[in-house]
C-alpha cells in the first residue's frame, strides 16, 4: 500500500488527528505516545494499538519523524 493509499482509507482518522491539538516537533509515535497516557491507556495496549494505527494509515515509516515532517508532504501533495 502506498502512502497516499494510506491516507486516502483513512481520511475520518487522518481529519481528526489534523484538527486535534498535536505538537508539530514530537514523531507521530511521541504524539500518539503522549495522548494515550493523558487516557490512562497501559503503554503495553497503547503501543499495539498506536504501532497498529501508523500500519492501518501508511505511516509505519514516517512513525519516527516529527509530524510537521510529514503532514506538510501530505497536505501539499503527495507524489
């Protein structure tokens, strides 16, 4: 599956992720990390169920990048 592939299944996640409040210089994986702890989320279920998000979206590879590394790629366009 492509990246674009990805987003394009994923557009309600992808949408509410954009709108919800994220910070640009932590990765996808920190992000994530972080809100599933506000939730009280065990980090053993968090980290299953993040790893299993990034896989379901496209974004397994971009997980360690910081978020305003990749979504500015998406939102301009991707090849």
């Amino acid at each position: 599956m492509t990246l674009r592939g990805g987003l394009e299944r994923s557009g309600r996640l992808l949408d509410w992720f954009w709108r919800a409040s994220f910070y640009w210089d932590l990765t996808a994986m920190q992000n994530l990390k972080y809100f599933a702890s506000l939730s009280d989320i065990p980090r053993d279920v968090a980290l299953d169920r993040i790893n299993w998000a990034l896989d379901f979206v496209g974004l397994s590879k971009w997980k360690n990048v910081p978020v305003k590394g990749f979504l500015g790629v998406w939102f301009r366009g991707l090849p």
